[in-house]
C-alpha cells in the first residue's frame, strides 16, 4: 500500500498522536526568523498542518502540500481562523508543482522525506524544493539520523505505539504497530494496527506502508544532482541546532539555494 492511500485511513489518528508534538516549532520560527520578515514558506508535505501553524502565527504566508486530501481536510480544519489570504492548501504531488511564485524557506518536516521511497521520488521532492525556491532561498529537510534503521524492529510483530482520546468522537483509540526491515533496499516496512473503542464496541483497522531511509552523504548526492551546491549546506543534530555527530537524535539539513 502506498503511504497516500495509506493516510487515507490513518490521517485522523495521526492528527491526534502528533498534535502535543511542538518540539521542533522553534526551530522552525527561528530558521523563518532568520531569513526575514513575512516569508513566504512553502510546505512539501504539509499532512494537517502541524508546522503551518506557528509559522502563521509568526507573520508568515505559507503554503502547504500534500498528496493526501484526507489529511488537508483535516489542515483546513486546522487553519480556518486564519485569514485566508495567508494560507494555501494544495493537494499534489510534490514533484507536479507548477506556476507557483518563488518561495523564501521550503520544510520537509519529521521524516515526511522518507516517503519518497523511490530514487525518482526523492529527486522529485528535492528538484521540486529546488525550483520553487528563490535565488537565496533556504530548504529545511527534517531526517532520522545515519543509525535509525538499524534500531528499528524487524519481526514483525505488533507493539503497543499509543493511546490516543478523540474529543469530538468521545472514543478511545489504541495503535500498535509492527516493523519490518529490508537493508538491501534501505526500507522498512510499518504496519499498523488500530482499535477503535466505543459504548461497547471495538472498530478494528489495519493500514501498511513502506519508508526508505536516507544517510547523510547520500543526501548529499541527491541535493547536488538538484543544484544545491555543498558550500551552502548545513547539518543539525537537533532542534537546538547541536552539530550532528553520533549521538544526534536527528539529522536536521539546511541548504541555501
């Protein structure tokens, strides 16, 4: 299953596990801050929001993309207070964009790059960041670090991930999930379990779908085969914007354009 259609099921559950993850929001206001006043940032797959919203709190205009229309209905959810004219939602592929006005900052955030699980798709996502970029323009692109694949499970077998309550629902949700690992091809396959619990009944769903790691000096390959050039790379190894080193919990990229 592809992760598109696979967010098709899983967009609602993955909006309320992730929405208390704002960790990485000064990071993102400081990188917004440090390129100027009333950016105009441009989100490549922007899921339901999470990162547009500090961002429009801050003064900027930001666009969001993302192949799941599922998970932007939820974003349109998320942003109707704000004045429309400062946001824009688009669903599409990252590498289909077209006509768009040059952008200051582009994000790729918490993994999103890893479901580029094809050479084509990740030179598509990056090419795509590349263009619509102005000359000066900066891309931010959120990893796992070098090592992550290898403490990842590969059994198979499910593993309690999360409770989660939906407030407007009144249920209560529990997510397992279960790895798997193929290091040939640098992917791992996720699959999910949910259990969906109400007055006495149980919904029950299952959903699959495959992410391909990416190492630092194989980043580095394909932001070159783009136009990124090596002298305006940056690597972060946390929000903090700690060098990355063996220990980083993340393998945050900046390159400027």
């Amino acid at each position: 299953m592809s992760s598109r259609s696979a967010y098709a099921e899983l967009a609602r559950y993955y909006d309320l596990q992730h929405a208390s993850f704002v960790e990485d929001y000064p990071m993102y206001r400081r990188i917004a801050a440090e390129c100027g006043a009333e950016l105009r940032v441009l989100e490549l797959g922007a899921g339901t929001g999470r990162i547009m919203i500090p961002l429009l709190d801050a003064g900027h205009i930001v666009t969001g993309v993302d192949e799941s229309e599922e998970m932007l209905q939820i974003a349109r959810n998320h942003l109707a207070s704000y004045e429309p004219g400062r946001y824009k939602l688009i669903c599409a592929d990252n590498g289909a964009l077209q006509n768009e006005p040059p952008y200051d900052l582009v994000i790729v955030a918490l993994n999103t790059f890893l479901h580029n699980v094809s050479r084509e798709s990740q030179l598509g996502t990056l090419r795509a960041a590349h263009i619509q970029l102005r000359t000066g323009g900066r891309l931010v692109v959120d990893l796992p670090p070098n090592d992550e694949l290898a403490h990842q499970p590969d059994d198979g077998q499910f593993e309690f991930e999360a409770r989660m309550i939906d407030p407007v629902r009144h249920t209560e949700i529990e997510k397992f999930v279960a790895s798997r690992v193929f290091f040939a091809s640098q992917q791992q396959e996720l699959s999910y379990r949910i259990f969906e619990h109400s007055n006495g009944q149980s919904l029950k769903r299952e959903v699959s779908f495959r992410l391909r790691h990416v190492f630092k000096h194989e980043m580095e390959l394909l932001l070159m085969s783009v136009g990124f050039l090596p002298r305006d790379w940056q690597w972060f190894g946390d929000y903090d914007f700690s060098p990355y080193d063996e220990n980083s919990p993340r393998m945050i990229m900046s390159a400027q354009k």
